[in-house]
C-alpha cells in the first residue's frame, strides 16, 4: 500500500546530537530498525495506529529538525517525534547549581562537553521489553544476532521509501506462535523465549499502562499502577529488564540497570578507582537521585573504560535447549 509522506518540524531550542541521544535505541550496528548518522536517523517502528518509518534530518546540532514520516502509523510518528528530540528531557533540576556542585568533577566536565545529549523518549514498550529480554544473560553478540534474525524471519519490511534492509521488529502475535526450533535458530534458550512468549501475551495490556504513565505530566514510572509494576508481573522480568526498556520508552531519568554484567564494575572504577558491586554502585550513586541515569549517560561517553580480567563471557550452546 502507498502512503504519502506526512512532514514535521521541531526546534528544540537547544543542541541535540542524533547520534549521542538516538544510540541507545540501536542494537547492534546492524540494528534493521534505526540508521543513525549526526545528520540523518531512520527509524522503523509499529505504532499504536500501525507501523512507521520516520526519517529525521538535521543540518547541525542547533538546527530545527525536520521530519518525515510513511505508514498507517504516519500521523502518531509525528506527533511524537519530538519526544525523540528531548521534547520530554527535563534537565533543569541536574543543571540547577547546588545540584550540579555536588556531582562528581568527572560528571561535571562530561554535561559540558555533551550539552547536546538528551535522553529520548519512544513512547513504545513492546520492542524495547522484547530486546531487553533477549539480552538477559548472554552478551552483546548474542543477543543482536537473535534480534536481527527475528527481524530477518518475522519482521516486515518498513513503509515507504526507506533505505534497503530498514525493517520493523516482529508483531506481538508473530512471537506467539513461533515455536522451539525458531527460538532455537535464533540461538535464544527456552527461558527467554517464554518470557517473550509471555511479553507478547500482554502486550497489548502493558502498551494501554505505558499511554496511562505518558500521559501524566510528569509520568510516575515507579510503584503499584505503574508500567513498572506490570512489567514486574510478568515472569521473567525483573529490574533490570524494567530499566532497560523505561530508559527507552519513557526517557527515563533515574532507572539504573541494576544486575547488568558490566555496570556496577565500571561506575565503581569510573567514580572511586575499584570495581564495585551493585549494592555499593546504588549508594554511590544515591546522592544523585532522580537523575541516576543521566549520571551513567555521562559517564559513559567520557570514553573511560572498565578494565578487563580473566576470559570472555562464552556464548552458550543452545543446541537442545
């Protein structure tokens, strides 16, 4: 079916990097749903009124940027397209100066350099729950190997002229029926893929709970009646799962990634020079409440590294499971 381009406009009234502030919606850099440059982002993606392709331009990072959007989801593309651009990215209370004082210099120095990072916000859950699912436990290769043949085997291809290969991850009902051998070939072991099974159940109830909390002025993504607390509902989501998908489709300022393999080592070795567990990340970070997140995003693109011991995580064997 043809759609016509619908086209938008949003100034953010500040410095805003695609690249810096879109990255955490890829996974991989074969991601079929997002290509990312400084001055162009594709975007593939299934609305609440049917799936889009969203094409966002910008000649430089104070520029307005201009939209593009193809799809039966066109017109909610559009509309939200903003939220992507930081619309929803409050950081005025971070930048307020008693606030800012108290930040580590580090922290300090990394919000200069990066004024023009800002934390997106998709108002979508499904597909960031589903990818956070399929990166529980495994590593990094893994789990972009099983989103992108997902998306290669069940995925459909993105409306409108989009680049070659731009797709949008499968349909809640698609994951419902794949059976043990597809999860096998995506190399995803049984544990995971009931999980899924279970995500793609409930879809449809947790994506009316994400509109209830965006739909809030300042939208409440902690406590009971939250989208936290259905995602939680669901076995095999935990916290770290919640993190990773509100991080994405609230933007979230706050939720940290507690249980990730690598995090709590590298803000312990950022911050206080020694590898820390969760427990004691937490309270490093406690002082900084309400931004938490804004805090690692920083510490992140200081370009300061974790060190390394011992042997790489092995990918497993998923032969039988």
């Amino acid at each position: 079916m043809h759609f016509d381009a619908m086209t938008g406009s949003y100034d953010p009234q500040r410095p805003v990097s695609l690249q810096k502030s879109l990255g955490i919606l890829r996974r991989g850099l074969g991601d079929p749903t997002i290509r990312l440059t400084e001055a162009e982002a594709w975007l593939a993606f299934a609305s609440p009124f049917g799936d889009a392709t969203l094409r966002i331009t910008k000649h430089s990072l104070n520029s307005a940027a201009h939209c593009e959007a193809w799809g039966a989801g066109a017109p909610w593309a559009i509309k939200h397209a903003p939220d992507l651009l930081g619309a929803s990215d409050d950081w005025s209370g971070f930048d307020e100066p008693d606030f800012f004082s108290s930040l580590p210099e580090l922290v300090q120095h990394q919000r200069v350099l990066h004024r023009d990072l800002v934390l997106p916000r998709t108002n979508r859950i499904f597909d960031h729950a589903a990818g956070a699912i399929l990166e529980q436990r495994v590593t990094g290769i893994e789990a972009n190997y099983a989103w992108r043949w997902l998306i290669r085997h069940h995925g459909r291809p993105a409306p409108g002229p989009a680049p070659q290969g731009l797709a949008l991850f499968p349909r809640p009902e698609e994951l419902a029926r794949l059976k043990r051998w597809d999860w096998q070939a995506a190399r995803v072991e049984q544990q995971r893929a009931q999980a899924l099974g279970r995500l793609a159940v409930a879809a449809s109830r947790l994506e009316w709970w994400a509109a209830r909390d965006l739909r809030a002025e300042k939208p409440h993504t902690s406590g009971a009646g939250t989208i936290e607390s259905a995602l939680l509902s669901l076995p095999g989501v935990g916290p770290w799962t919640v993190a990773e998908t509100l991080q994405r489709s609230h933007g979230s300022p706050d939720h940290i990634s507690v249980g990730d393999y690598h995090l709590a080592g590298f803000v312990g070795q950022v911050l206080i020079g020694r590898r820390v567990d969760d427990l004691k990340m937490l309270e490093l970070l406690q002082p900084f409440s309400d931004h938490r997140q804004r805090v690692i995003r920083l510490l992140q693109l200081s370009g300061q590294k974790k060190q390394s011991f011992g042997p790489r995580y092995a990918p497993l064997d998923h032969r039988g499971r």
